[in-house]
C-alpha cells in the first residue's frame, strides 16, 4: 500500500530528482501547499500571497522505501535552518518545511528534527517546520519533472543557487543530493 510525503524544501525543481531514483518511489510530483487559495497558479503563489509552498509530493510503499529514508533525503537537500527562503530563492513560497500526512510520519519527522539539531551539524537552530498536509495542488505541466524535460537549464539553475556548495559543506560527499 502506498503512502504520500509532502516536502518543501525551496525550488521544487531541485527536489524532486533527489527521490526520483529509488525503487519503492512511484512518484515524485511538484506542486503547491499550505495556503489558502484553491488551484493557485506559480504567479499567484511566486508572489507569496497565497501562502503556498512550492512542495513535492512523493508517492512511495512504505515497505520498500521506509518513510525514514525520505526524511533523510530531504534534510540532505535543504538548509534547515533558513526559514526565509531557500539558497538564491527567498521569499515565504521558498522556506522548507515537513507536511505529515499522519501521526507516525509526524513523530518521525519531529524527532529525526531534534536528532538533527542535536548533531551539531549547524551553528545555528534547526527552525523547519512541521505542519499538517492539506489540500495539495499539482504544479503546471511545465514544472513536472523539470530536470529531465531541461537537464542544461536545471544544471545551470542549480549551480548557480549555491545549493550544492553548502550541502558539500555540511555533508559528506558521498551523501544523497543531487
């Protein structure tokens, strides 16, 4: 039986290749979540009045890919201590976030939270947010699996964000991040 994970971690273009290569992930979906406008547009939501996220959804089993390992993905993706924005993009539509979709996905995200900031990995707090998954809403066509329909444009978005320079600076190399 398969499950959802809903994660924000700034530019959903540099989220979702990270999850879309392992087995027991069906699928990996940008879109928008958390704010209060139904079908919002990436204008609306760029714009940071719709209090939406640019998130991705990941459709996964459990059993083969345990909810744990995508935590650890994510948190290899992110500055987790930057609720402003994430790297070159700033603004409340880019901050990171956890969207739990149950009760263990909760206990689980809030405590691989803790064991992070307990880690000394930063010099600052981890302040991601972990929030109740709501209404999610897919991203245009356009935005789907952006890093295979533009692989030039992606890899030149994402070395130009400083994303890849501070994960290397924070993680091991040989770490899961793309």
């Amino acid at each position: 039986m398969t499950q959802k994970a809903t994660f924000a971690g700034g530019c959903f273009w540099c989220m979702v290749k990270p999850f879309d290569q392992f087995d027991g992930i069906d699928s990996v979906m940008s879109g928008y979540s958390g704010g209060h406008v139904e079908n919002p547009t990436y204008e609306q939501v760029k714009s940071g009045t719709t209090g939406h996220l640019e998130v991705v959804e990941i459709t996964f089993q459990p059993e083969v890919f345990p909810y744990e390992q995508l935590l650890d993905i994510f948190w290899q993706q992110i500055d987790p201590t930057d609720n402003e924005g994430q790297f070159q993009d700033r603004g409340p539509s880019y901050r990171p976030a956890i969207f739990v979709h149950n009760e263990t996905q909760r206990e689980l995200a809030e405590q691989s939270k803790r064991d992070l900031d307990a880690s000394g990995r930063y010099n600052k707090p981890v302040n991601t947010e972990i929030l109740d998954a709501g209404p999610f809403y897919p991203a245009e066509e356009y935005h789907q699996d952006y890093y295979k329909k533009n692989p030039d444009h992606y890899k030149e978005d994402r070395a130009a964000s400083g994303r890849d320079e501070f994960l290397d600076s924070v993680w091991d190399k040989n770490s899961v991040k793309n």
